[in-house]
C-alpha cells in the first residue's frame, strides 16, 4: 500500500493515538503482506486468527505519565521484530478491533483499516525518550544470561 501517508515523529504518532481509539502497531512488511489478516505462531506454525499487533491505547494503570512516553515504550519494546523479521518488515499503525490473543499474550486485531507507516525516525525518538528514563530498561527481546 504505496499510498498509506508516514508518520514523520513521535509526537504525530501520539496525536493520532489520541484521536483514534482502536489504534495498533504492527510490524511486517505491510497491509498488502497481510491481505489474509492472518498471523502464525513462529514456534508452531500455528495459523493464528488475527495480525499480531501492539495497542496503543493507555491502560489505566498507566495513570497520568505521558501519552508520548506509553507510545515510545511500544515501539521500542518490539522494535527489535524489524532485524528478526527480515527484509522489509516495518511498523506501521492500522486501526482495529481485538479478535483474541496469541501465544504471547499479544492482542490478534482485524485490519480495520490500515492508517499510517512510522518512519524509522520515530522509532529512534521512541529510543531517546525510553533511554532517558532513570530506570534501566531493556527491549522486551533480553539476552538469555550465561
């Protein structure tokens, strides 16, 4: 989908979480890869019945930290799916609705409508905001200690 517009920063991601309710993230290589709204587990091969996404609607347990902040934390603990995914894979925001839960525990949503790629730009002001926190934290993905 050529014609999907970009979002440039992570400020213009939050403002568009903020007026769309039903806001994901998902990282693959675009609607047009995704045209079955299907995922599959990678360990089993599992056909899954949703696309694996991230929400990025706030819990309230979130309470009144910033909007940016739970938008940056988001991208920055999956961006790690860009390099294990392979070639073309980026994150891009859809509108959706949850259809159940993967072997992860993540939300398998409807493409309801694909909205916006997120430039590569965001994902490195997601990783600036993340890493200015004073507690040390790390992409979900963790090295295995030895």
């Amino acid at each position: 989908m050529t014609g999907m517009p970009t979002v440039e920063t992570l400020d213009e991601l939050t403002e568009l979480a903020q007026r769309h309710a039903g806001l994901f993230v998902r990282w693959s290589r675009g609607p047009a890869a995704d045209v079955t709204g299907t995922s599959s587990d990678d360990l089993t091969g599992v056909r899954l019945p949703g696309l694996s996404a991230s929400p990025l609607a706030v819990e309230p347990w979130w309470g009144d930290r910033p909007l940016r902040l739970w938008i940056a934390r988001r991208l920055y603990d999956y961006s790690h799916l860009k390099h294990e995914k392979g070639p073309g894979v980026r994150p891009w925001a859809l509108e959706g609705r949850e259809l159940g839960r993967g072997p992860d525990n993540e939300p398998l949503v409807r493409c309801d409508r694909p909205v916006a790629w997120i430039a590569e730009r965001v994902i490195s002001e997601a990783v600036q905001a993340v890493e200015e926190q004073n507690d040390r934290w790390g992409p979900l993905r963790r090295p295995a200690a030895g």
